[in-house]
C-alpha cells in the first residue's frame, strides 16, 4: 500500500551528462519515495536525442526507475522508457504533480491530476522572465506555487510574485546518496560548474543571470 501517486516533471536525460541538474530532480524522487509514495517521472524535450535515451537507461538501472521514467518528444507522443499510453495512466492514477519550472505542458497529462504544484529551483529566473521579458512561464493551470527562494512574496523582497502565492520551501537531500569521502589524495576542495548561466536579465537596475562575474571574484582565493 502507497502513500500515493505524484509525477514528477524535471530535467533529467534531456541533457545527458549533466550531474546537476538530474541530481536536482532525483533529490526529490527519492525523498518521495522514501515517504511511501509511487513516484513517475516525464521529462519533456525537444528532440528524443540517443544520447538522452541512452542517459535515461543508464539513470534508470542506477536509481530503479525502470518503469517509472520516460523521456517525452514535445508536441509528439513519441517517447523513449515509458510508452505514451502508460504516462497517460500514471497521469491518471496520480495524486500530485511536481512540475519543475512548468516543464511539462501536456494537457492531457495535466487534466487528470488534481493537485498541481508549480516547483521553483530557478528563484527570481522564472518570475523575472514572465514579469520583465515577458516570456510564458507557464504558471497557468498549477493550484499551487512553491519556490526555493524564500524570500518571495516577503515584505523587502523586491522578486516579483507575478500574482502567485509562493510557499518556500528546503531542497532535499538524500543523504546516504552522498557519503561520506574518506582518503582523499587532493589539498583542495574541488568542484565543477558553469561559467556562465542564462542570459543577463536587468531588475531595479541590476543584472541577474552571469556566474562568471561572482568567480572572477573568487579566482585569486587559492593564493590567500
């Protein structure tokens, strides 16, 4: 017996080898599962690449979601993983959807799910892009909006709300996912990341979007 059904819509093969953002999406389908819930998972994108599908596999075998994931051809019903028809049942069956940034537009995946939840991983992006650029984040259709960013919608955050009312939420961590290192041969933290993000966006007259900017900052932090 489950807790229940949620679909989960996020970036996870669309970009095959990209450690973040699938590892962004995972934290939570984990987390429900270990809350007892039958957790599926839609990614939609714009072409079914064979690298992505051949991503999905390998993210499949290592978190046992064989059966439970599928790699959506937008504006199609072609998939790889799951078959068009079994999202449509996992749609149907489910309780909750968890739509990253509104990836996931189907209708006829979003209609049967009574509670919508719109998740924020890119605070400020995502409102900033429909309330200055004027781009359709696709908050329509969602009965609930949560954020990463826990300011929004608070006295002194000058994020724009965009109508919506953001309830703040932690990311989880599935910390046994994460262990602990032991031996390590390197004097060093290491890590790796993006030199530059999105595209700079200007707000109250400031300019949001470029990493490269805060690491230039930090480029000489070595030699201290």
């Amino acid at each position: 017996m489950t807790a229940g059904t949620i679909l989960v819509s996020g970036m996870l093969a669309g970009v095959p080898g990209q450690g973040g953002a699938a590892w962004a999406v995972l934290q939570y389908v984990l987390g429900f599962r270990r809350l007892g819930y039958e957790v599926y998972v839609v990614e939609p994108v714009a072409k079914l690449d064979p690298r992505s599908v051949a991503y999905l596999k390998e993210l499949s075998a290592s978190f046992e979601l064989e059966g439970f994931a599928a790699l959506l051809e937008e504006g199609t019903r072609d998939t790889a993983g799951l078959s068009y028809a079994d999202v449509v049942g996992a749609a149907r069956s489910a309780d909750i959807l968890v739509n990253i940034s509104g990836m996931l537009a189907d209708e006829q995946l979003l209609e049967p799910i009574p509670t919508r939840v719109y998740l924020d991983l890119d605070p400020a992006f995502n409102q900033l892009w429909q309330a200055i650029d004027g781009i359709d984040m696709r908050f329509e259709g969602h009965t609930h909006f949560v954020t990463v960013g826990l300011a929004i919608g608070r006295p002194g955050c000058s994020v724009p709300t965009c109508g919506r009312d953001w309830l703040p939420t932690l990311q989880p961590v599935v910390l046994e996912r994460w262990p602990f290192a032991d031996g390590l041969v390197h004097d060093a933290v290491t890590t790796v990341g993006n030199w530059r993000g999105y595209g700079s966006i200007e707000h109250n007259g400031v300019f949001y979007g470029q990493k490269a900017h805060s690491f230039r900052e930090l480029i000489d932090l070595p030699k201290r």
